[in-house]
C-alpha cells in the first residue's frame, strides 16, 4: 500500500484539534494557579487588587487564548506539511506502507 497523496486541508484540522486539546492541559494549569493566586490577594487585602485583576485576566487569556493559538498555528503546520509531503511523494512515489 502506498500514500500517494495527503489531504491539505484534513491534515490541517487534525492537527490544529490536537494541538489546541493539548494546550487545554498547560492553560488549565496556569489558570488555576492564577485565580488561586488571585483569591489570596483578595483574602489579604480585603479588596480585589490592581495585581489580582491583573492575574485573574491572565487567566482568562490564556484558557481562551492559548488552545486559539495552538489550533491556528497547529493548522498551518499541518497545510504547510501536508503540501510538503505531496510535493515529495510526487518526486518519490509515496510513501510504502505494509500493514498485517
């Protein structure tokens, strides 16, 4: 079995998807960190500080922003590889595979 051919745009949304599932995990992280931190600020000083503000934004930005970003850039990587790889498997005749 060869692959001759990969869809551009199939390989694009698969790796923009992973991508952006995977930067679910690190900005979960640093956002729970961020409104921890916030919560203490706001315990300490009895208000909602100029800084708590400031982290519990940060937080917001970076659930929201950070999957947006990897997906976007994660889809590139996958249209621009996928381009590649046709354009070599063209040249080569594709890659063999041998499944059992």
């Amino acid at each position: 079995m060869r692959i001759q051919k990969v869809g551009v745009l199939s390989l694009g949304k698969i790796v923009g998807v992973v991508l952006a599932a995977v930067a679910l995990v690190p900005g979960s992280i640093v956002a729970v960190f961020a409104v921890v931190g916030a919560a203490a600020s706001l315990l300490d000083s009895g208000g909602l500080t100029f800084g708590a503000q400031e982290l519990m934004m940060l937080a917001l930005g970076i659930m929201i922003g950070g999957p947006v970003v990897y997906g976007l850039m994660g889809f590139a990587v996958g249209v621009v590889s996928a381009l590649a790889y046709n354009f070599m498997a063209r040249q080569s005749g594709g890659l063999e595979l041998e499944i059992e």
